[in-house]
C-alpha cells in the first residue's frame, strides 16, 4: 500500500509539473485565452475596448508628419429625436447604448466631444468592423495604381484558393459581400465561424490558412450574405500584389497623411497576418480625421490621397440586390448606405456600436464608439443610430429651409 501511494504520489507530482510547464510556456496563449472568455463581460468590456492588446497579438501603426489639428465651434445635441414614433432623450440614448465616444465634425470643425465611462481622448478604440473600411481604402489605392482588376477570380491572384469556396468568385463579388460563401456570423453561436475565426486569434493560427478552408453555399454575386472573411481575402490580395504587410500600406497611405495624431494598433494572428475585418485599434479623432478623408472624396487639403474614382465606387451600390430601400440598408465596397440613404450619406459600422457616419452635402462627420452589448436587441442599435445622426446633421439647418422641405 505505501509503494501504491509513493508511486501514485510521484505520479501526481510528475503530472502537475508537466501541467505546470504547459501553463508556464504558453502563458501568453492562456492570458489571452482568458480575455478573449471575458471580453464581452458586463464588467469589463469598456476597459477591453480600449486595451486590446491584453485579448490579442498586436502590432503597432506608428503616425508621422504634422498633426492636423481640428479648430472648434462648439454646437449642442439635439435634446431629443424621434425614433419608431416615439421621442427618445439623447442624454437617455447615449447611456443606454453604454456610449464611449462621441465626436461631432460641421465644415470641418468639432463641434460636440465628449466621452463616457471613465474613457479619455487617448484611448485607442477598437474599430471592429470599422476596419473594413479602412482596408478596402488600401485594396483601392492598389487598384488605382494597376495592381488589381477587380472582374478577375479571386485565384487569379491567390491560387492557394483553388478548391476553396472563393475558387471562380470574382473580386468584385468579394469586395461587396456577395461571394456565396458558407458563413455563419452569430456572435451567440459558440460554434459559428466567426466565433471560430476568433479562437484562432486567441490561440494561435493562420487566418490566411482559415480562409482557405471556407466552401461554397450559393453562387456569387446574387445576393448580399454578411461573410466577414470576404474583407480577410481583399487583405490577402492586397499584400500579395503590393509585397507590403497592410500596416505598411496603411502608414505609407493614411497615417503618414492625414495628420493623425497617434500611433494605432492592429491585431495580428500568430504568424503577423492583421485582423483585416476588425483589429484596429484608434483613437476617436483619428477616426473622425479618416471620416474626414471620405468626406472631401479622398483629398486632403489638396493631396488626393485616396482616388476620387475609389471613394465613389465604394460608396455607391455596384448591384441591383445591394440598394438600399426602405427599412433596408445597402452596401457598396465595405461601406454602408442607410435605409432610403440622402445623396452623399453612407457610413462604416461595427459591431457594439462603432461608426464613422458621413453626410457630404451638409458636410458632417460624426463618430461614435460604445460598449453596447444590446447592441441585436429589437430596438434594431444600427437604424436607432442613424435616425440619431440624422437628427444632429439636420439640427445645423437653417429652420427656414427645415420648414420648406418638410412642406414639400
């Protein structure tokens, strides 16, 4: 009996040493394990919002140049607006929807900033699908310079996607999210792809590998189908064609440009590949400063930055099934259009309340961050918000013209 337990004993010993060196070696797999559990938790997700990188890998976005600074002219928010037929507080609206930021551009000028539970002007946000916008700005340039013609196959320029379900898709299929492509983006769903796409960024792997993996339900270019890995396979093009990792794009295109303010952080897998659908991490004013971009057609203080011909494509709905209409939202090249969008209207999103509205004719840019984990409730967050937006844009009306338009 004491041989069993001596035996037994140093057995369990062996066992929790070998337990104890996994745990030791992969501490930061299990850290990030840990957060990535807890990300969305009641009690932490605004602290997570704004330091991603305790969840993730990262890498940084350094800025240089000079930093182009906002002049002000400071306006309030409109007490109330209507929504459903119903008339709903701002200050109440803000709070339900666990609002972080709030930043407000008229003819160039700020004029509403504020920010909300405890967060401060040098938190770096992250985007989530925000980010999206941001790499089809990259995809773009590339395509303007000759790189990149969108009617091609995807395999065309990745042939590591023969057999996959993205073989004989072309680009432009790819780039408004009507690949035809298997994809369940259930956030509740333990077992959905996207959920599955972020255990690999938790754990370890490749998302390039990942994409390779995805099949075929329906033929492209029919119908509108959310798959966010579609952003993941224009990233792929986009550093395949240019030889360049799409931080170097977005420092070489946007941050060295635009006047931005502060180095940005870009989730990463394990082998360096961004988080191209949702892994930037920036502050609200760079957010507004890249909405600014948009909002002149891609000039920047004289520098066309982004072509013209690309910030249009991009925001205008390239088939007939991606119109908006009403109650229906649309969408171009990974950018959104509202329910019955006003010329010039169109907006980024992501998921828990992240967006980048743009109205060109009245000149406005409005940026919102939030940690709103209601964010699928019936109240539907994303027309709630834009209803929102347009309350604060039409507030800057002359009430006269406000007056005759709604006579007509």
């Amino acid at each position: 009996m004491y041989k069993f337990l001596k035996i037994t004993g140093i057995t369990l010993f062996i066992a929790l040493m070998v337990f104890g060196a996994v745990v030791l070696f992969n501490l930061d797999k299990t850290a990030r394990l840990y957060a990535t559990m807890t990300l969305f938790d009641k009690n932490e997700i605004v602290h997570n919002f704004s330091h991603m990188d305790d969840a993730f890998l990262t890498a940084p976005v350094k800025r240089s140049g000079e930093i182009y600074r906002f002049e002000t002219s400071p306006a309030p928010l409109p007490r109330s607006f209507t929504y459903r037929g119903q008339e709903l507080i701002t200050e109440n609206y803000l709070k339900r929807r666990a609002t972080t930021a709030l930043l407000v551009l008229k003819d160039d000028k700020v004029t509403f900033e504020n920010y909300y539970k405890g967060t401060s002007p040098e938190d770096l946000r992250i985007s989530w699908s925000m980010a999206k916008s941001f790499t089809a700005t990259l995809f773009g340039i590339a395509v303007e310079d000759g790189l990149i013609d969108i009617s091609k196959p995807v395999e065309y320029y990745l042939p590591e996607m023969k057999g996959s379900g993205y073989e004989g898709v072309p680009v432009t299929d790819v780039l408004q999210m009507s690949s035809g492509v298997t994809w369940n983006e259930d956030y509740a769903d333990f077992y959905s792809d996207i959920n599955r796409m972020g255990r690999i960024l938790a754990i370890g792997g490749s998302l390039d590998e990942f994409t390779t993996t995805l099949t075929r339900e329906k033929p492209s270019g029919e119908k509108f189908h959310y798959v966010s890995m579609d952003t993941h396979v224009i990233a792929m093009i986009a550093r395949r064609v240019t030889g360049k990792s799409l931080i170097e794009q977005v420092e070489q295109h946007i941050w060295s440009k635009i006047g931005m303010e502060s180095d940005a952080k870009w989730l990463t897998d394990s082998v360096g590949a961004e988080f191209a659908l949702g892994g930037l991490n920036v502050r609200t004013r760079d957010y507004a400063r890249f909405g600014r971009l948009y909002l002149h057609n891609g000039n920047w203080n004289g520098e066309q930055v982004v072509p013209e011909t690309w910030i249009k494509a991009s925001t205008t709905p390239s088939s007939e099934h991606n119109k908006p209409g009403k109650d229906k939202f649309g969408y171009g090249f990974q950018w959104w259009l509202a329910p019955d969008a006003r010329p010039g209207e169109f907006f980024a999103v992501g998921v828990y309340g992240q967006f980048i509205y743009i109205n060109q004719p009245e000149n406005i840019v409005i940026v919102k961050n939030s940690a709103d984990r209601d964010f699928m409730n019936a109240l539907n967050s994303k027309h709630e918000a834009i209803t929102f937006f347009r309350a604060i844009t039409d507030g800057f009306r002359a009430p006269a013209v406000r007056q005759a338009e709604a006579a007509e």
